[in-house]
C-alpha cells in the first residue's frame, strides 16, 4: 500500500457493503457540519485497513460540483490516512467509511477549495481514530 496513495483496495465497492454500513455504521458530522461519516469497524480482521466511498446525492448539486466535491474529499482523506491506517493496522481493525455531504451544496457554496474541506476531514480522520 502507498503511502500517500489510493489503491482499488482501499476502496468500497460492493452493494453489501454500502447496505452493512448504512443499516450499522456510526454517524459523525465534522465541527463545522459541512462534511459528514458514516463508519463501522470491524474487529481481527484478516485484512486490516481502512476502505473509504463517497456517496452524493444528485440533489446538491450538478455533475461538475459533485465530481469536484469527491475528488477534494478524495485528495483530503489520501493526504491525512497515514495515522488512521497505522492505527487500524496495530490493532488489527479494518474501518470502512462512507463520506458524503451534510449543509454542502452548490446553491451554498458554488466554488469548493481544499482549504474549505480539508479541516473538516481531518476533525473526523481524528474521531475515527479515537474512537477505534
């Protein structure tokens, strides 16, 4: 695994899995509530790590805003990983979290900047890892 990298691996894809996070996951909103997680984790794991979507829905926005709202959450989460992932590995805990938007949306925010969404991810990276 890259270090600053974001492989196939750490990715959710599966149908299950959405559907085992949403029915079970915990619900954090990040200090400012724009950006909100939906996390589970599950405990000796075979392979621990942390997997990460991003779901929007249609309704915040049009395809140009939600295309760059995943790649800043994206760029946001690959740049601060490095200790939730060492965490989860010590452990032996795999984290799967599912980000999406909480007050976002393009009426109220038309230009989205890393500077505006990166505080935001790392107060919930630091939750999550607390809570672990």
């Amino acid at each position: 695994m890259k270090l600053y990298g974001l492989t196939a691996q750490e990715r959710i894809k599966s149908k299950k899995d959405f559907e085992h996070i949403y029915q079970s996951g915990t619900t954090i909103l990040s200090y400012d509530k724009k950006i909100k997680a939906i996390f589970i984790v599950e405990k000796y794991s075979l392979q621990p790590g942390v997997k990460i979507a991003i779901a929007i829905s249609r309704k915040v926005g049009s395809a140009v805003w939600r295309n760059r709202f995943k790649r800043l959450i994206r760029e946001s989460y690959r740049l601060n990983k490095v200790g939730l992932v060492n965490s989860c590995l010590e452990k032996k805990q795999t984290a799967k979290i599912v980000f999406s938007t909480s007050i976002l949306n393009q009426k109220n925010s038309r230009i989205l900047k890393l500077n505006n969404i990166m505080p935001g991810m790392q107060d919930i990276m630091e939750r999550i890892k607390s809570g672990i």
